[in-house]
C-alpha cells in the first residue's frame, strides 16, 4: 500500500501502521479514511497529503 506524506509537517501516513490512537486499524488504505480523518500531528485534512513514490 501506498504511503502518503502531509504537505503542511512532513508527517507520513503509513497504511501498514494505520492511526490506531485515532481509531485508524493498522492495513487501513489512505482511501478508506473517513473523509473527517485529519493529521494527527498538525491537524489539516486529507486533501494536504500527497502519495509518496
């Protein structure tokens, strides 16, 4: 799965890792996120991250 980095901190969204503090399961696609999910690090939305290659 691809891994998608937030363009605001640098923060990397893994999706073997998932966000389990913020009831993300790890193996959870960064499609599957719920369309509210924000970083938990600086706190912008989805539409901030760019897929890393």
């Amino acid at each position: 799965m691809d891994k998608y980095v937030c363009e605001v901190c640098d923060w990397v969204y893994d999706p073997e890792v998932g966000d389990p503090e913020n009831g993300i399961q790890p193996g959870t696609s960064f499609e599957d996120l719920p369309d509210d999910w924000v970083c938990p690090l600086c706190g912008v939305g989805k539409d901030q991250f760019e897929k890393v290659d």
